[in-house]
C-alpha cells in the first residue's frame, strides 16, 4: 500500500484517510494547520539562525566559503 518509504507528509494523510484511520475533515485539518503554522516557525527558526551565525563569524566565513565555492562567479538572486 506504500509506495516509497520516503513520502511526503501530506500523501500519508492521504493513505490514512483511505485506510479509514483519519476522516477527511481530520487530513484538511492537519494540512490547514501545517500552513498556518509553518509562516511563524520558520521565522522565529530564521531568526535564531541568523543571531546564531552573527555570534559565530568563523561560521559565517565557512558558509561564504561554500557559497562562493559552489556558485562561483554568479551572481546570487533571491
């Protein structure tokens, strides 16, 4: 009944829903939830991450070190 060992959150909803473990107002519950919630998780984890970051310069100069290292002469773009 799995297809892959490594399937995403929301297709195992799915599953429990057609195995009658959840009812579908649960699975449009959950997945309401996860999109209200993520937005404020994670940037109170982005906040920390930077704060993080800033208190470690050595950190920070390995990143850019990857960064450059991967990218190269491009141009980064948000």
């Amino acid at each position: 009944e799995k297809l892959d060992e490594h399937m995403d959150f929301a297709s195992q909803l799915i599953f429990a829903q057609n195995r009658g473990d959840l009812t579908a107002e649960n699975v449009n519950q959950c997945v309401l939830e996860m999109m209200i919630a993520a937005p404020d998780t994670l940037s109170v984890t982005l906040f920390f991450m930077l704060i993080l970051i800033a208190e470690h310069p050595t950190v920070e100069e390995a990143m850019m070190t990857e960064i450059e290292t991967v990218m190269g002469k491009q141009e980064l773009k948000s």
